[in-house]
C-alpha cells in the first residue's frame, strides 16, 4: 500500500486552486487535500499548523513569493512549484532539481510528479533559495529597449539608439536628429525623454540632449561652455550650457 501524503495547495487563484484539487482526486491513495491558502502569510500558518507532508505552492502571489515562503517555514515539507514561467526559463528549476509544474496544469504532467514522489518518498526539502530566486530575478529582469519609439499620425516608428545623434528642444515640440541627416518630431518633452533613454543619452544644455557615443570632438568653448562636434553628415556643433559646466567635466573626467 503506498503512502499517503497530505498536501495543502498554495495559489493566490480560486479557480487554479479548485483545478488542482479536482485533478489531486485522480489519486486519492497517494494525496489527501488537508487545506489551502490564497496567500503567502496564509500558507504559511496552514503549514506550520498542520505540518503536511507536501504542499503545491505558486511562486507569484501579491503578498509573499513562494520563495519567501519556503524561507519563512520551519516544517520542511516536500514542494512541488506551479509556476507560469514561459518554458525556457524553467531551466532554473531544472537546474536546481526542482519539481515543478507549468500552468495551466496538466493531468499527465500532475501524474508524473506524484510518482516522482511515490517513487522517492521525498522530493525537495532542501533548496538553495537564494540561488534560484536570483536566478528567477535575472529571467524576470525587463530586456533592455534598444530604441525609441516616435508616433507620426498612425504610425509608430523606431529610432534606434545608435542611429540617433541628438535631440533638440524647441517650442512645444522635441526634434530628433539621426546619422543619415533625417528629422523627427515627437511631442514628448525632452525631460521624459532623457528618464526613458539610456546612459548614453547626456543632457549638455536645456534643449539639447546628445548621444555620447555620436561625439566627434569637444572643445574648450568661452565662459564656462564646452562645443561639442557630433559625428553626423553636418558635422553638427552644439554648445554647451554654462549650468552645465561641472556635470560636462565629472561625467567626461575633464
């Protein structure tokens, strides 16, 4: 006769809850549903109240991380993720040998696990948090932009960073200015431009902000000023604002 391991479902969704527990009663001589919590700090009173032998906990929910779940719990439990990572990312897991389920959940999939568990008597108990949480936050981290987006009537247009020489304030409007001698106008301001743009992108004066990476020369200018040769087909020169003397030299190191 096998085991039998009671389980506590963690998922901050009703209905992923619900799903789970209907798909658990496919294998009423390995699991006994015992609880569930829709949230990390509910989870993990029910744990430490009922101490049950597994739990399947989500790792996004609004209050804790599984993560943190895991890193909060005195009773070790054996774990089994459910996690709506894409699939090239449950690499980690897999990295760290650890049992997971991808949503939406599947019954054979479901299966597999349970006889893991059948199989081994123990699944997870030790697991280096630290090593995938980072691992979690790096496939979580936001890919870097590589251009700017300037609507023209109903269109959208992508500037790509290293195309793009400086950008001009002049009015109410903002002229873009790209190395094959074109002009674009966006009605963003040039402030929310330089917070959406990356480091490469120096504001030299109040209405110009230029890529550093475009800059054919400097030179020494007269009252605390700096011209700047942008490497563009005018050999554009824009000089520098006088407020802005001392950002031009620490962020050049003049």
């Amino acid at each position: 006769m096998s085991q039998l391991y009671k389980a506590i479902v963690v998922d901050d969704e009703p209905a992923a809850r619900r799903l789970m527990k209907n798909m658990l009663q496919d294998h009423p001589d390995t699991i006994q549903v015992v609880a569930e919590a829709g949230t990390g700090l509910e989870a993990i009173r029910q744990i430490e109240a009922l101490q049950p032998d597994l739990i399947f906990l989500d790792i996004q929910m609004p209050d804790l991380t599984g993560f943190e779940v895991i890193e909060r719990l005195r009773h070790k439990p054996n774990i089994i993720f459910t996690t709506a990572y894409e699939q090239y990312a449950i690499k980690a897991f897999e990295t760290f040998s650890i049992d997971y389920l991808l949503k939406p959940v599947r019954e054979d999939r479901l299966a597999q696990s349970i006889e893991k568990l059948k199989r081994f008597g123990r699944l997870n108990t030790m697991i280096d948090v630290s090593g995938l949480h980072e691992i979690i936050k790096q496939i979580q981290a936001p890919k870097q932009a590589t251009a700017l987006s300037i609507r023209i009537g109903d269109r959208i247009i992508l500037l790509r960073y290293e195309q793009i020489v400086f950008l001009e304030a002049q009015d109410k409007y903002v002229y873009i200015y790209t190395s094959d001698g074109q002009k674009h106008i966006t009605d963003q301001t040039l402030s929310s431009l330089a917070e959406k743009l990356p480091a490469q992108f120096f504001r030299i004066q109040k209405s110009f902000l230029i890529n550093k990476d475009r800059i054919r020369e400097m030179h020494r200018h007269f009252n605390g000023r700096y011209m700047f040769v942008m490497d563009d087909k005018a050999n554009t020169r824009i000089t520098s604002g006088r407020t802005y003397y001392e950002d031009i030299k620490a962020e050049f190191g003049l």
